[in-house]
C-alpha cells in the first residue's frame, strides 16, 4: 500500500503480488467498472501536470471525474497552480491528449475545472458565442470546436491536423457584437490570437505553420465553387504554398472536411471541396516548368509570367458551390 499512495489515480494505483492476487487498496477496480478517474490523496495537488494528465486519461477512457477530484483540481485552479506550468510540459500532455480517442473530454474536463481558461482563453472564450442556425445546427461556437476536433481524431488525423481544428475558428471569440451571429472576417481576426498560443507554448512548427493556414484560409477553401477564374485559383494555391508543399495543403484540406462535418446533423455530410482542390493543384503541376525555363534562359521575369500562364491554361474553375 506504501508503494501504491504516490500514485496520482486509484486506477493507477493496482498492483499484483508473487501468488498473481490484485492488491487494489483505493478501490480502483471499482472505478475502472464505473468508468470514474478518483484522485488517492491531497497530494494530488502537490503536482499541477496532474490537471492535464487526467484530463488526457479522460479523453482516452472517455471516463467521468469524481466530484471530490473535480473540486480538488478548480481548487487547484484558483490558487495558480495551473499558471505555473512550464510551457513544454503543458505542450507535451496537450499534444497526447489531442491524439486520444476522445479528444473533446480533455477539452471539456480542462473547461470544467476552469484550466482551459489560464491555458487557453481563446477557446475558453469561443463556449457561449453563437453562430448562425443554418450554417451551425450546434449553434454555440465551442460546442463546434469540439465537434470538429472529434472529427478529426475520427479520420485518424496527425498531430498538426488536430491542433489546426481546435483552433481554425479561434477568431470568432473576437467577432464585434453588432454583427453576431455572423463571423465575417473570423479568419483573419484569428490569426493574432493563434500565433499567441503557438509562442506561448512553443508549439512544434509543424502545427504552428499548418494551425495558422487553416485559420487563414478555410473560408476560401469552402467556397472553392464560387472562384471563377483561374488566376484567382492559382493565387490562392501559391499563398499557401500548395505547389511546393502539396502534403500541408491536403492536410488543411482534411481539416476543412473536419470543419464541415463538425456540425450537429452533418457528420457524414459529403465535402466535394477537398476533391475539387485537389484536382485543381494536379492541373496546376501538369505543366513543363523546366522546358518554360529552358525556352526563355536568363530572363527571370518572362520564365515567371510563362508559367504561371501555363498553369492557368490548365485550370478549369469548378461550377458548383
């Protein structure tokens, strides 16, 4: 039992001796029966990770947290614990907590015992905003964000894809209160509030980069029947540097699907988009550059303009919406 009072969790605290008989002296199994996380001891507290482990532990075992451990971690909470936590350890729980079965549970313990508020306001803020019923069943605009994110952990997306999809519409906390609840200009105004998150924790580049071009660009993504002309098609794929770097961009394209979906009703609602694009970038590499190159040695500008016109030649914008 000694052994056993450092651990954090009773379902954590089970152990069997030589003859193959579980000593279980927290009750644990109980737990694991009734799907509950319980902390063993006040000193829990002494350790603020612990917070972001049981919320992790939550989104794996999509279990419940006892009340007394609930109140213990807000606890926790109100004295600053949480505001001490150093960025990488932060990163490290938050990062596996995206990658579990269950994503939304850690988002929503995190809300529960008021740490996603010191961790991060910007999707704290995003619960209670509403958005338009025709586009959003859901309404709220956390309830969204969790409902995106599932879906990502559905299609076994990355790492950076997950964090893209908890993010994407951190701009609608922003949104002026005259024009609710419409979010134009959501995309833009979310950039600032992600780059903040990606410093704060130091996110890895990978998700930074791929979080920030979501954020950017998924409206525009959507909407990729409206674009009629295919210079217009071929800008957006240059800013996102589609060309060079087709692997990011077809992972902002399945974080898109995500946004879609993640809508009350509309979970397996087609996303004829990411199809449209995709096809629209091999259209755009379907072009000799290096002949264009050789035809017109030494001149920078006119080998450019060439390609970039060659490329047009093959874009076919998509009628539809």
């Amino acid at each position: 039992t000694q052994d056993l009072q450092p651990r954090d969790l009773t379902i954590n605290a089970i152990a069997q001796d030589a003859s193959g008989n579980l000593i279980d002296p927290f009750g644990g199994q109980e737990d694991l029966k009734n799907k509950i996380l319980r902390h063993i001891s006040p000193a829990f507290a002494e350790d603020p990770v612990r917070i972001l482990r049981t919320a992790r532990f939550a989104a794996r075992y999509n279990f419940t947290i006892a009340p007394e451990t609930l109140t213990l971690m807000r606890n926790m909470v109100t004295n600053g614990e949480v505001n001490a936590l150093v960025a990488e350890r932060v990163w490290q729980e938050f990062a596996k907590g995206l990658m579990e079965h269950t994503p939304r549970r850690m988002i929503e313990i995190l809300r529960e015992c008021g740490a996603l508020h010191v961790l991060l306001p910007e999707i704290d803020a995003l619960f209670g905003v509403p958005q338009r019923a025709d586009f959003h069943p859901e309404i709220d605009t956390g309830e969204h964000t969790l409902l995106v994110l599932q879906r990502a952990a559905e299609m076994n997306l990355t790492l950076p894809e997950r964090y893209a999809a908890l993010l994407h519409d951190a701009g609608k906390a922003l949104t002026p209160l005259d024009i609710l609840p419409r979010h134009i200009g959501h995309d833009i105004r979310g950039i600032k509030l992600i780059r903040a998150i990606n410093h704060r924790w130091r996110v890895p580049k990978n998700c930074a980069e791929l979080a920030e071009l979501v954020c950017r660009f998924h409206i525009r993504l959507h909407q990729v029947g409206t674009i009629r002309h295919a210079n217009k098609i071929l800008n957006l794929l240059e800013k996102m540097d589609a060309l060079r770097r087709p692997e990011r961009f077809q992972a902002a394209l399945n974080v898109c699907q995500c946004d879609a979906q993640g809508r009350l009703g509309k979970h397996l609602t087609p996303y004829p988009q990411r199809e449209h694009w995709l096809s629209l970038l091999a259209a755009a590499k379907n072009v000799d550059a290096r002949a264009i190159a050789q035809k017109f040695s030494g001149n920078t500008q006119a080998i450019s303009q060439h390609i970039r016109r060659a490329r047009c030649a093959q874009i076919t914008p998509i009628q539809s919406t």
